[in-house]
C-alpha cells in the first residue's frame, strides 16, 4: 500500500481564496481529482498528455466505488495545518500517477507530492496516538417487513452529543481502546455537490484525536485499511496512528 501528502495551495490571504481553497470546500471535487491518479491502461495508452475530458469510467479500475482493501481502493483525509494551509492524506492499495492527476491542475499543489510505501502492523497493547474525521451516521427504520426482509433503513447524522459514544463502540469495534482523558472531539459540517441543480448537502462531521491501545491487531489492521464509518468518498474514515 501507499501514502501520499499533498500539499495544497490555499494562499496567504484567507480574505481572498486561492484555486485550493476553493476546490477543497466541494469533497465531491477533490474526490474527483484524486481519483484520476489511478487512470485505466487504456486511458493512459489513448491520452498520455491527459488532454481528452474527464470520463469516469477511464479512471479508477479497481480503486474508486469499491470496498477499501489492500488490493482495491482508496482512502482520504484533509488536515489543517498552521497559517491556514492544508494537506490531503491519501492512502490506496495502487501507486498514484500524481502527474497525470494534477497535470492540468498543478496550481492546486504547492509543492510536488510525497509518496511512500506503506505497511500496517501492529501489536497487542501498543499504544499511539490518533487521528481520524469521520462521518458520525446511525440507521433508523431498519425494521423487519411483512415480508421477512429488514429494512435497509435511514443513515442520519449522530447528534452532537453523542458523537464521544458512537467513536467508543466504533473502537470496540475495530480492535483499540481509547484513552478518555486524552480523546478530543471537534464537530463540523462539510459540503458536497455532485447534483446538476446545484442543490449540495452537509454531511456531518466529527474530527477525533487521542491516545489509543491495540487490542485485537487483526481487526485494528482492517480498519486501518477499510476505514471507520460512513462517507469514505468524501474524505472520511482514513485513520492515521503514530507510535509514543
């Protein structure tokens, strides 16, 4: 596997929004861009120079609308950084073409992409420190039918209250214990628009920070790679873990 930081041209002056800044405010956008990274065989054959529009299916075979795994997918993340500027975290099962993917969008970029390879392991009691925005969601409606079928039921957001509880049973969940003294919860709201209306939607958004401990490396190696909750496509579930 792979992770990659992007450093993203926000300018200096939050006043007055450079390309970046703007780009990021839609995450149906950056998903966009950072899926032509993983250009089809054919697409890279047809269009080296990526002069062609943008076509969906020439982009992301195997890597994009599929379960995250270490052979498919990918997972991503913006993080603030000090001064205003931000980063996007990617982490995929491929090698990303950055230059393909930013070829006629360098002025996003302020600086040229970092990639490095990527192999998650983990041992049991470990302790790290972690970070993780995710897409707070619980079903509602998901009763059994007359038929026999249950329902699929409703995704709504978690109120705000809850949003400590719901990271708790996620990390049950997952393999790792959480250190409640040292967790921070920050929530948000982030936009997308992928409508032809216009018409976008906030999803709910809740950025997570702490101290944890690995207590099943298994299942803590899944979500690593899988992602937490809901939302992946949209810049959510991508945790990142450094060792103290």
């Amino acid at each position: 596997m792979f992770l990659s930081c992007l450093l993203i041209n926000t300018g200096d002056n939050p006043d007055r929004p450079r390309p970046g800044r703007l780009w990021m405010r839609n995450l149906y956008r950056v998903h966009q861009r950072l899926s032509m990274a993983f250009p089809s065989s054919s697409r890279i054959s047809d269009d080296a120079d990526f002069l062609q529009p943008f076509i969906p299916e020439d982009f992301g075979d195997r890597h994009v609308h599929v379960p995250r795994s270490p052979d498919t997918g990918f997972l991503f993340r913006i993080d603030p950084l000090s001064g205003g500027s931000a980063a996007i975290i990617v982490q995929s099962s491929a090698l990303p073409d950055w230059d393909y993917a930013f070829h006629n969008a360098k002025h996003l970029l302020s600086a040229p992409p970092q990639v490095k390879v990527f192999e998650p392991s983990f041992e049991h009691g470990r302790k790290y420190r972690f970070r993780l925005l995710a897409n707070p969601t619980r079903k509602i409606d998901t009763k059994t039918g007359p038929d026999g079928k249950k329902r699929n039921g409703k995704r709504v957001a978690v109120p705000a209250d809850k949003l400590e509880e719901w990271m708790y049973i996620r990390s049950e969940r997952a393999g790792f214990f959480i250190d409640k003294d040292s967790l921070s919860v920050k929530p948000s709201y982030v936009y997308i628009n992928n409508s032809k209306d216009g018409k976008g939607q906030q999803l709910r958004a809740a950025r997570y920070e702490g101290i944890i401990s690995i207590s099943d490396p298994v299942k803590f190696k899944e979500a690593v790679v899988s992602g937490i909750g809901s939302g992946k496509g949209y810049g959510f579930g991508l945790i990142s873990v450094a060792g103290i």
